[in-house]
C-alpha cells in the first residue's frame, strides 16, 4: 500500500486515467486546468490534494476497476477532508451513474461528465463556496447531445515524443453494442486550421510523432460545410515540410477510403500502420452489430492496404460472444484472422453495456465466449509472433521514445513494432536504426547501427 502522506498537499494533484487514448489525452486537458491553477503533478495518490479519476464505461470490467479504485480513497479522504475527489468521463456520463457515484461514494467531491470537464477551475472554486456554506458536492452532467467544441484548454502533455491531437468528438454509428454515442455524444469536428496550427506548434516544440484522434477519424467533417473532409485534411498534413511521424485512430470499415490508403502510401512522414476494427468475422454478427459493412468490404479494404502498403502494420479490435453468435459464426471469425494475419489484434469478450441495443438481445454463456476468446488469443499469438521473426536479420528506423531502464530504450517502428535496444537517455526523441536480432513475445529486440 502506499505511503500515507498527507503533508505539503497544496499543490499537488493526482490523475488515473482508464481507457482509451480520448481519455489520456483528455487528462492531458485537465492537467492543463491544474497546472494553471498552481498545481503541480504527483505520481502518488496520498500526496495529491487534488485526485481525478477520468473514467472509461466501454466494458462491465473497466467500470468495476473504477469503483474498486474510487473506493480506496475513502480513508485518503479521512486523513485529511481537505482533499478534492474529482470523478469525470464516460462512466459518469451515462444515465443516473452521477447519481449512483455520489450516493455510493459521499466522499467523492466534484463528479462531471464527458464534455464539460473544461469547467473544472469553476466547479472546484464552486465547490470551495459550496464547503463554505457546508453545502456539500458539485454534480455536473451536460446531456447535450452535440455540445460546443472547446478550443481554449491547453494541455499539459507528459508523452515527449509523442502527441496526441483531436480532430473530432463524439459517434453518430450507434453500433448496438457500443455505448459511444450515449456519452460522447454527435460527431463534433474541429476547425481544420485549428488543427494545422496545433500540429505545427508541436512540431516546432520539438515532438516527432503525431497521433490525430477521433472516435471514427473518416467521419471528420461531415458535420461542417468548409468542404474539409479526412482525405482534404490528411493531405494538408502532408505539405509541412519536415521530419515526422503522423497516425490516426480510429478508422471504420465502412469509411475508409482508397484515396486515403492511396495518400498515406504516398507520403513518407505518414505511418504504413493503419488499425482497422473488424469487430467479428461473420456477415451474420456484423448485421446484428449494426456495423454497416460485411466481409466481403472488409477484405476489400484489407487488399486496397496491402496493394498499396505491403509491409503495412495492420491492427484491429475483435469481440467474441456477441449475443446470437453461433460457433460456425466464431469460426468465420477465426478464417478471417487468418486471412487478414493481424501485426496485433485487441481481443475482448463482449459485455452488456446498459441502454444499448445489444443488451436487450439473449445473451451467450460466459463459459463459451471465455472457450472462444482463448482459441482466439491462441491464434493472434501465433500469427504475431510468425510475422514478428520475419523481422529479425533487418534494419528498421525506430523513433526512440522511452528509457524504461539505465541503459535501455524503446520506440516503435513506422509500422508500429515495439522495439527494445540498448542506448542513452539522452537518444529520446531521435530517429535511429536499428538492426532486429532476435524476436520476444512482447518486443523486438535490436542494436543500434547507426542514427538516422
């Protein structure tokens, strides 16, 4: 357990983040919000005077983690009541779970949800006003369906080599597993110039891989009329003229354009690593899923990447038992992981998510979907690690981007393979080649050969 220290808890705040990269860049907002109010970050629960668990719903697992976590800081709380608990994101977003968190959790301070987290310096000087008055906690939830696009927070980022940008909120697909569009809210995007400006800035203040958000990164400006699409973006991407590295996520099958794929082929600072979510590999249970797209479009796309980018890092998330997934509907599944032979797959079972279509529908034994996700991982695991020793004998270009240890570091290579070398601290943020000597279940391992 950690060390209970409750000195010096003026300026010290703490973040969790849970779930995907929206939440850890979105962290990265509310640290802004901290920083400018003069505090400053602590990697330890029990120094913070400020705790802000940003939270994830996407799964029934992740928001059983939030609540065991959110429960831990009970006795924090006693040590000194002084403290600020701080609850946002989609979890709290959903329908009555504001309610739920401060009934099952009274010492939870300020509880806000997916698009108003920029009121934060408001809600806690509200809060203080609120104590004052011995008037309790401060609960916020916009149900807006399509609230404003806030530019004015600055972020305070912490992922040096890396940035992560925005180019988009919210998801009009209403997959009928996917509780999305219920807590983000309608496709929101932002101001292409304002994109343009943002990336330039962190290039110019020294960061080398850009990763540009969005819960379906095709769909960007379909909601506007400046005639500004993904494709019109991308490419003015493409004319800065200089060294970097440039991904997005997400992309949907049923979006996902040749001319993209044709684009991001032709230009070098744009990563041959594209992460294409399939979801299942039956027409039957993508049908159900309201994916809008079957196999025979997702092979399509699949040949499209590989006539273009042969050596291209293909990823994507797949679900097993979904309700009415039959086992000639999992194998379909498993057929198409074999053909499309994955650099990496996310595999998860599915679960429930209340207020979603899927919920309402019979749901399949968890002893099966736990059979089926195994076979899965198996097969994942092996076609990973068959793709990662052709690997091995080769030179890769490597964007170093961590010292995990004295004398080690990390990066990744333009297809997005892990690769661990040994090398100074001082390298982070470079460009280096490595030459891959062998293959681990989890990384390359490599030696430096010469800096590029």
């Amino acid at each position: 357990m950690e060390n209970l220290i409750t000195s010096n808890l003026e300026n010290k705040y703490y973040i969790e983040t849970f779930g995907c990269q929206m939440n850890v860049h979105e962290s990265e907002k509310v640290a802004g919000i901290l920083v400018s109010l003069g505090y400053e970050e602590t990697k330890e629960r029990a120094q913070a005077k400020i705790i802000v668990f940003n939270t994830c719903c996407i799964r029934d697992t992740a928001e059983k983690k939030i609540f065991g976590n959110i429960g831990e800081l009970k006795i924090l709380k006693r040590l000194d009541k002084s403290r600020i608990i701080v609850i946002f994101g989609c979890m709290t977003q959903q329908e009555g779970m504001a309610e739920l968190v401060a009934s099952k959790f009274p010492f939870v301070d300020i509880i806000l949800g997916t698009s108003n987290v920029h009121l934060l310096a408001d809600k806690i000087k509200e809060l203080e006003e609120r104590r004052a008055r011995k008037r309790g906690k401060v609960i916020d939830i916009d149900t807006n369906e399509r609230p404003a696009v806030i530019e004015d927070v600055v972020p305070y980022r912490t992922s040096y080599p890396n940035a992560w940008v925005n180019i988009m909120y919210g998801c009009n697909n209403f997959c009928s597993y996917c509780i999305v569009p219920y807590v983000r809210g309608r496709e929101r995007s932002r101001n292409p110039e304002l994109i343009l400006e943002e990336i330039n800035a962190l290039l110019k203040a020294g960061y080398k891989e850009i990763t540009l958000l969005g819960q379906n990164v095709d769909s960007y400006g379909s909601d506007r009329n400046d005639g500004v699409n993904f494709y019109t973006l991308l490419n003015k991407i493409a004319q800065i003229d200089t060294k970097f590295r440039l991904r997005f996520m997400t992309s949907h099958p049923k979006d996902l354009s040749e001319e993209v794929i044709k684009l991001i082929a032709e230009t070098p600072n744009f990563c041959n690593n594209i992460h294409l979510p399939v979801q299942a590999g039956s027409n039957a249970v993508l049908k159900a899923m309201n994916r809008r797209y079957d196999r025979d479009r997702y092979f399509y796309l699949i040949d499209l990447i590989k006539k273009y980018m042969p050596d291209c890092g293909v990823t994507s998330d797949i679900m097993v038992g979904f309700p009415g997934e039959t086992e000639e509907d999992f194998l379909d599944t498993l057929d198409l992981v074999k053909k499309v032979r994955y650099h990496n797959a996310f595999t998860f079972i599915y679960s429930p998510r209340k207020g979603t279509v899927a919920a309402k529908m019979e749901q399949i034994p968890y002893a099966i979907k736990s059979e089926r996700i195994k076979r899965l991982i198996a097969l994942q695991n092996q076609i990973t690690l068959e793709i990662s020793e052709t690997y091995v004998g080769k030179i890769k270009e490597v964007l170093v981007e961590d010292a995990p240890k004295e004398g080690y570091l990390c990066g990744r290579t333009d297809c997005g393979r892990l690769v661990n070398f040994k090398g100074n601290k001082e390298m982070v943020g470079q460009f280096v080649n490595v030459k891959i000597e062998k293959n681990k279940a989890s990384a390359l391992i490599g030696e430096i050969v010469n800096e590029c």
